[in-house]
C-alpha cells in the first residue's frame, strides 16, 4: 500500500510540474508609466521612419477593434498585464507609452489610449483596443468599427 501510494504521489508531482503555466500572476503593481512626462523605456530601441514623430501628424483612418476579456491579466508586448478596464490600446508600429486619441467615425465619440500592446494581427485593422476603450467609443456591439487614430502625444 505504501509503495503504491508513493507512486501516485510521484507520478501526480510529475504530472503537475510538466503542466505549462500560461497565466501571469498579478501582484497588484503597477506596470506601465502613468504620470506626466515619464518617458517608457520598452519602445526606445525601435528607431525607424515607420516610428519617426513626423509620420504620425496626420491622422490614421482605419478599422478598429478591440481585445477580448479572456486576455485579461495576461501580458503585453511592452511588459505590463492587460487590464481590460483601463484605456489602453494595441499598435503595430508606434512607440510604448504613445498617447492617442481614437474617434469612432459613425457617432463621433472619442477616448485618449495609452499604446502598451503590439497588435491588430488581422489585415485591415490599424488599432486593437481595450474593452473599455471599446465601451467608451460604442463599439463593443458590432465588435469593429471605422476609426481615425490621432496621435497626441509620443514618449520622450
């Protein structure tokens, strides 16, 4: 009976410790830069015309959509966890830390996101947002919508 228990055991803990853990733990701190003025470091090695501050003075039209709440909690491309209820967004090109102004192009309403994700991975989409930022602008319902991007302000 012992030998058999302790082969349970032994098998169960190796069972166990081969299982891969996909999901990041939150330990309540805060990731990414809030405050005015401090400049995100994750985006500094990227130096190209695609990232250059004078590509981006005109705005972007374009698709939107937004992320689904079972990315909630994971991490993101710039290293911080993906909070669906904060106003963040995805870009494929521009900086970390890049503020935007999203204005959904059928109702008029906009939002300023904080870029901290790599991302929309579907051809002809320009920007993933949040699932607030989705609520704020109305888009949750059709899932996409017609957006022009603005960029308001990029990190230092």
């Amino acid at each position: 009976m012992k030998r058999r228990s302790l082969l349970f055991c032994s098998l169960f803990t190796l069972i166990v410790s081969c299982y891969p853990n996909t999901r990041w733990w939150n330990d309540g701190a805060d990731y990414g830069p809030e405050e005015e003025g401090q400049p995100d470091r994750a985006g500094e090695t990227v130096s190209s015309a695609e990232t250059s501050p004078a590509r981006w003075r005109e705005p972007e039209s374009g698709i939107a959509s937004f992320m689904a709440d079972e990315l909630h909690g994971r991490m993101t491309a710039s290293g911080e966890l993906y909070d669906m209820r904060k106003l963040t967004a995805a870009h494929p090109s521009l900086p970390f830390g890049t503020l935007v102004e999203v204005r959904n192009l059928a109702n008029g309403r906009s939002v300023e996101v904080r870029i901290n994700d790599r991302g929309p991975y579907v051809a002809g989409r320009i920007i993933d947002l949040s699932f607030q930022a989705a609520v704020d602008l109305e888009l949750t319902e059709r899932g996409s919508g017609k957006v022009e991007v603005r960029v308001i302000r990029m990190p230092r």
